[in-house]
C-alpha cells in the first residue's frame, strides 16, 4: 500500500502532461488567429499595463488642510473710515479648509429686543396682511417662520409690530459697488499634508519647497504653479467668475488640490496641481437661470449698553472657499500585476475558441478538420 | 539563416494550433459537465454581469456642501420675552455641512473674574470636602480639572472658594421643556455640488430643480422626494427620535445624502437620495444604556460693562447635524469587463478538471477513458 | 429539421470534450513542471488568499466626529489671576472634528478704528520707510498687504501712522515659557461613529465600552488603547513633539483613527486603533528647516464701550487638532474570491507554456516531443 503511494507521488513528480493539438496548416484560419492573438497580446500589453497601469494598486489619502489669510481691508461709509483685519473678515477665524471672506455687508446697528413694525418686502402683499391679521397674535407667514406679533399695524410702513431684534434689518439692497471691493488681493495661504496609508508616504509642500521661496512666491499656474499662496482675485478668476460679482452677491468656490502620484518613480515628483471652479450654479449661465444665487449668512456680535443687550448684525456677502483634496497614488503591487496576466491567459482562450469555431462551423474542409480535432468514444458503450 | 527566419516567421502566421480533443459520449458524465459549464455560465452573465455590474468602473465623489438654515424662535422666560433668529441660533453661522441648532439652554448672565463659592453637584460629597481641603490653593476634582482654591470654605454651599468666572454656571436642572420647542419648524435648506473625477460628471440639485420648485417645496420621503429643504421637527421623526427628548438634551443626527449613478444611464437620472439617522446611541434603548447621553457644548458672548471684562455663558443645548455625503458612480470600462471575461474563461478551466476527475477516477470505464485521453512515452527513455 | 436540432442539442448535452494530453515521462520536465505549478498554486492561496485576503471584497466607511475638551487654565499676567475654561480656550466651541486647544496668547486690549503709528518689525527699514513715504496716502508692504496712510510719520517709532484699530498689535515677542502651560492636563473626549455602507455595519466606540468605564478611564497605548479620553500633553508627546515648545508656538496635530475591521469575523472585534502624528513639518527637525513654523490666528472680541465699537484682540497660539478618521473593512464576497480563482487557473496556463517551450526547444529529444504533441495536416491542402 506504501509503495503503491510513493510510486503514485513519484509518478506524478517525474510525468507531466501536455495537451496534444493540432497544427492546422491553414493560411485563411492562421492570419484570422494569430491577428486576434495578436490584439488580445496589444490590448493587455499597451492597454492595461502601459495606458491603465494595471500593474499598480491604488490608495487614496488621508489629509489635512490648514489656510491662512493676509490682507488688509478698508471701507468709507457714510464718511467713516474703517479698516478690516483677518479678524474681522474671514470666518471661522481659525484657518479651516472650508472658509469664508467676506466682500460685502449690509450692517444693522444697536439691535435691541422689543417691537417694531416689519420691513415690507412685498409692498401690495403687506398692504393686504395688515388689514386681514392686525389682531392675530402669530401668524405664519411662510413655512418655519412665526413671528410674535403685538397686533398693531403701522400705517407708513404697512407692516405689522412684530417682537424682534429692532431695528429690524432692511437687506433690499445690496451695496453696489461691494464695499470691500480690496478684497481682490488679499492672499491665501494654503498648508496641506497628505498620507497614503497604503504605501506609508506622506507628503506636504513645505517639504518639497524651502521657505524663502514661499514667503516670496504668489501662485500662478504657468509660472510658479507650486506656489501655495494665492491673490484672491487671481482664484476668482481662474475659476471664470467676475470679482466684482461675486464680491456683490457671495459665491462659493472650490479649490481642488490634486495629489495624482506615481509612487513607483520619486516621490519628489508627487506634487499638487490645483484647479479652480465655482461650486454652485453655472457661472456662465444668466442670474435668473441659477436656482440659487450668492452666498451670505447673517452674523452677530453681542454687546451691553446701559445694562441693555444689544447686538450689531452683519449680513455677510462672501467668497466660501471649500478647499478639496483629491488624491490617487499608484505604485507596483504583485496581485493586480497577476490578476492582469492571469485574466489575460483567460482571453487568449477566448481568442482560441473563436477561431475553432471558424475551423470547425465555417471552413468547407470542416469535416476533414473535426476528425483532426476530436477522437469519437463508440457510441455503442451506452446502449450496451 | 535569413531565410530560416523568414521560414519559421510564415510558418508561425500560417499556422494555428488548436487542442485535440476526446469526444465522451458518456450520458452520466456528459450532463454533469454541461450543468456544471451552465452555471458556470449563469455565475458570469448573471451574478458578475448583470446584478454586480462587473462591466463597470467605479468611482466617489468629491462633493462640498453648504447650508442654510431658516425660522424664528421664541422664549418667555421669567416673563422676559425673546425671538432667537438664525444669528442667534445655529453655530457656527457660515452655513457648514456639520452645524448646531440650539434648542435648550442654560444661560449664566453677567459672568466676572473673581472668587465665588462653587456649586455643589454631590452634596455629601462637598461637604466632606470643605472640611479636608479647606487651606490648600490648589486640588485635583477630576482628571485634568483643576480649581485655583482661595482656601476660603463657605458653609452654606458646603463647597470652597474658587477663582472663576463668577457666578459660577448652576447646570444641574436642564429646563424641561426645552426652551425652544419652536425649532420644530425651521427649515435647513441644503446645497450640494458633487464631482465625479474619472468620469468628469459634475452634478448638483440645483441644476436638475428649477429655482420656482425650490421656493416652495417641502421635503417629504413619499412626495416631494428631492425637495432640498427640510423641516427640523421631520428630520427628527425621520431619524427615529422624539422631538422633546432630543430638544431638551440635545443629540446628533446624520444626514446621508446618497449619490448612488449608474452613469451609463441618462446623468439626469443621477439623482441624491436622503437617510436620516441618529449618530451617537440608539435611539430606541433607555437612557441608562447608553454611554454618554445628548449633546451641549459652552459658548461665552465677551462684553464691557464699567470698565471691566464680562461674559454671558450659554450651555448650549442643540441638535448637531452632520451632512455626509456618501457617493458611488458607475460606468462601463472596458478593463473591468475583459478582466471579468477573462476569469470567468478562467472559472471555466476549473469546471473541465472537475469532469476530468470525474472520468478518470470514479467511472467504472475509466481506464478506457484514461487510454482515450492520454497518450504514454514510452518509459524506457528514462532507463536508455 | 426539427429533428436535427434535437439530435443536435441530445449530442451536446450527452457528450463531453476533454482536451487529449501526452503524458511526458521525463523526470526533469516533470520536475520542473510540477515545481512551477506548486509555486502558482502556492502563490495563488498563500499569498492573494491568506496573506491579501483576496477572497474578501472592501469598504470604507463614512463617519461622524464629535469631540468635548475638558479642563481649566490658570493664568498670572502682571498680577492679574484669570481662569481659563472651555468656552475661552477652545475654538470653534461647538465640538468639531477640528479644533484649535489655545495654549499662548499676545492680547491687544481696546483696540479702536484711528490713526496710529505702526509697530516696526525691521528697525532699519522702518527708519528707511518713513523718509521715503511720508506723503503718500497708500502704500504697498508686501502681496495683498495695503495700510491706509495717512502721511503723518513719527520719529520715535520710526514708523508712520496708519489708519488702523489702535493701539496695533505688537507680536514681536512671543510669551516663554507660555500663559497656558496648564493646558498639558486638559483632557480630550472623542465621540466617533461609523457606518459602512457596503456591508451594512455600524460601529462606535460607545457601544463596546460601557459608560462607567469612559467616566473613569484615560487612554494609554498599551493600558487602554481603547480609551476615548486622551490628555492633551499625553497626546503631543506621542505625537513626538515637547509640549513647551507646541505650547509657546502652536502646531498641527493629526489624531488618526484607524478601524481597520474583518466583518467575517465578530464585529465586536472591529475596534479603533489611535495613532499620533505632528502634521506639518517634521518634529526632529531643527527650525530653520521648517518652511513655516507654529500655528496662530487672530481672534478679535467686540464690545461698545462709551457708545464706541471697541474689540479686544487676541492672537492664538495653539495645538491644532485633526481628527482624521481612517476605514477599511473587509468581508467574504464570492466575486472576489472567483475572479482570484479564475486568475489563478489563468496563471497555471501560463505554467504550462513555460514548460511547453521547454520540451519542445530546449530538450535533446525535441523533435520526439514535437511529434508527440502535435499532429499535423498534410501542408499540400493548400497548394491543391
């Protein structure tokens, strides 16, 4: 019994088997075969090792953004001159990778909680509301939006008293020009850091340029394209909206920094590109098309006067810069390499079972090639 | 020399080899083989094609989103009365895609730093310890936490002297009901722009509903299924809490807006799907079960009265919101679907040596069929 | 006809092919041979089955940060005690992802909109400065930096006057040893739920860990790694980084947290690991080498003071802290595990033409193999 397995294992060690094939001396059915061997050697060669890289694993990165602000701003309203610091136009104030500058203000002085009469928005409408809800306590006036009303209706305005912070603000009219039109070169610094967990390689600019060409440089993307500080009205720009536009209404912007690396040459040459595009509406399209347009919030800084709260308003227009990163690094990997050639192999079978169809359907000698392929077992076996 | 290349180069493309083959007609093994081949088949065109979509590429998105939220808030506390508009409301003010809506909160007005009693959370315990640490300047509460101790002991309280921002915050009644049951009915209006990278497809709610629609629309699972705007008060119910509950403790809800395209289809049809679920606990356990109950955070307003530094501390008290964006787009790519072909031809192989096993070592004839399919060298080469 | 078809279909399903093989008794093909094909198999289940684990398919996860700094700070400036609690120290206060811990400050108190000499940084050039432009209204420092002038120069500070919130910011000397050394004890709360779309599996740390324990516990890697309360200087220093010098001039800090999960086994099992790391710059590094050092921002406080917009401004040096979240799950998906099967038995063909081109060019007896393996078709058929 041992011996009988040892010769088994000692036969299947020392034997090998190769399939027996026919070598059809057929010019028609050779070109036509060896043609779509041929291909299928192209495409997985020249498409799925060299254009595709089917021989690299992907991963994506974790990262982290951190953006700076310089700039002065200056204003002259009403004959009072202001200057605006990164304090008081970016927010949040803390260097987010989603931020907002703000380029134009409606403000709202000395708010106090009492009542007032609204500001009417809809003149004919509010005609017409004072006169049907002068007594009405609450009313709705569009979905999520109860006001606390007094009852009384105030003829000049045709409006409603309502409790609320008074003066109530009159955002009609946005200023035009955008009061913080100087804007337009206030300049972005943008810090990121990446990490492909995959190949364990992290990456950020400062690395790959030194410091005195940063605090020199300004981005520009024929010249100094690594740069990572960016005027402003060049990002407005490149993403093909009009400053003072935008400035007026707000908009929202995305900054795309594009980690595309391949990690099987240095990874010196893993650097970012950066594009640029408007996040929100076409800005190409005319205002009435877009569902929505601008970008503001409203925001309030609170104060005590004569042991009375009060609050200034700010309807903030601004730039939102969302800072996006996007990140695909490859490098060589053995399995994807296998799975390719592995697959491929499975192809050329596909190649080879056309062309026995071609041989053995199609060719008129395809009975003469049939018995060349194939040995018949007796049909009898089964009926014996 | 040249003209044996040239020979062997015309042989090689005028040739073609194609395996021999052993015809079986053996019933039993013949319909093993074919089922086995058929599912095979079936396996491929059914589950790898049709319902995987293996013929496709996948691909997320890089997305930015942008809120906004509406409505108008009333309290009357201690007869004083107040409207908290969206300035007042949400933290922070810009319209982030992870935001808080306050709805409960417990104000400590007036805030100054001196010394001042603090408040006794336990109170055996405080007692206690008045009576042991009564002069020392300095003493550990809890990890991390540490007091500047004046050394003075106030019996009333059973607690020391503490440097502080004084009156210290009293946070152990949380007011029930929450002060600000009216945010049931503000409304969060979501912008999303999503981006496609591989593809190049770039889509956003904006551009598939017109602005009139937006205007309008109220979100509903059943009826208006892409309506972008949506009623605090439902996404509360939707996501499987009780409005007063989580108003009063505050809680976490996750807004998944699914961009699940197959980009095959029309990209019109690439449309968000939105889910609504609680982050942090299960809503439907008991309270004790869980970890760490509800959500509340400390915001300090900064003003000037007589010349000296004041706060008003709020323990806010809201309902956080995470918009995530959760995307996957598919498209047909010729790598995934010839990869897909290919070992599939691949899974074929294996079924053909399933059968082999069969014929070779459980049919009775197989020593007929072993003749039929191999062909021997003769063994002396070996010994010779 | 119809008979045809059904004899046809009765042949295909009652018969088999089987490719017809020689069976080489050659013990130094045979050995190499089933060498090559013990590798592929090897390969094929040691290395993309159990090693890659080819047979699962994978996720990653979409997630949800929520985070509660803990702590107070003390601080002693020209013998004014202050206290420091979260609401002062933590920006932005609500509890997100990321957030700044302010650990230095330069305070510039009662700033108001006037004219006022600006502080010189370079004493020479300041000097320079007001020689050359002491009549010009608007001058251009650096990118994007433009100072309201108003033509006035001041010997004493070699500086001229500028329209600006007065008295200016004087940074040029950070506070050493810095004001909130105290926040090394500050303790870190991370909440953090995720889902896996794909596999349909949510996880956060609360549910594995009960509540008393999170009351109690503080995170140590090899105590308890599970621990969701880290200390602030425990987190610096094993993210390699001397607190001190974090703490004078701020910096990046990346808490990674790393589910990496196999959803075939229990999914209790899938717990988060935490890994520390500096984000910008390398902490061995001396600070010259650093492209930008620290991390810091202007926060400005607002108040009316005698009818007059005051602001109190604050310039943060602080630990930046990131929370990034790291997902990968794994699970058993027969589509993976059939196309690493069917590449396989690709590879194994791939065996086979190694050894193929072995017996037929390289072997003394090649031309008896040849015969062996091939038969050939009279090459006369195509003259004819």
């Amino acid at each position: 019994m041992k011996n009988q397995i040892t010769n088994a294992l000692s036969n299947f060690f020392f034997e090998y088997e190769t399939p027996r094939q026919v070598l059809v001396r057929n010019r028609r059915v050779g070109v036509v075969c060896r043609l779509i061997q041929l291909l299928v050697l192209a495409y997985i060669i020249g498409w799925v090792f060299i254009y595709e890289k089917g021989y690299q694993s992907t991963d994506t990165a974790v990262s982290s953004v951190f953006t700076k602000m310089k700039g002065v701003g200056y204003t002259k309203v009403d004959g009072r001159e202001s200057v605006w610091d990164v304090a008081d136009y970016v927010f949040p104030p803390q260097g987010d990778s989603s931020f907002v500058v703000m380029t134009n203000y409606i403000i709202t002085e000395g708010q106090m909680m009492k009542t007032c009469p609204e500001v009417c928005k809809m003149l004919h409408f509010c005609a017409l509301f004072s006169l049907f809800f002068p007594l009405k306590s609450e009313a709705k006036f569009s979905v999520g939006v109860i006001r606390q009303m007094t009852g009384m209706c105030v003829n000049e305005t045709h409006t409603c008293e309502v409790l609320a912070w008074c003066p109530i603000e009159d955002d009609r009219k946005i200023p035009d020009p955008p009061l913080l039109m100087s804007a337009e070169n206030y300049t972005l610094f943008i810090k990121n850091s990446i990490t492909f967990p995959l190949f364990g390689v992290t990456s950020n600019l400062v690395e790959s340029v030194d410091a005195k060409y940063i605090s020199q440089c300004l981005y520009d993307p024929k010249d100094s394209p690594l740069c990572p500080i960016f005027r402003l009205g060049d990002i407005v720009n490149l993403s093909g909206f009009n400053f003072s536009t935008i400035a007026r209404e707000g908009g929202a912007i995305g900054i795309v920094v594009d980690w595309t690396c391949n990690l099987d040459l240095d990874v010196k040459k893993c650097k970012p590109k950066y594009n640029f595009h408007g996040l929100y509406g076409n800005p190409n399209e005319t205002d009435k098309a877009r569902a929505s347009v601008g970008y503001n919030f409203r925001y309030a800084k609170h104060y005590m006067e004569d042991s009375k709260e009060k609050r200034t308003l700010l309807k903030v227009f601004g730039i939102r810069i969302d800072i996006i990163v996007q990140s695909l690094a490859r490098k060589f990997d053995i399995i994807p390499t296998l799975t390719a050639i592995g697959s491929g192999v499975g192809i050329f079978g596909v190649a080879t079972v056309v062309c026995d169809l071609v041989l053995l359907y199609l060719l008129p000698k395809r009975e003469f090639y049939k018995n060349m392929k194939f040995k018949y077992t007796e049909t009898h076996e089964e009926v014996s």
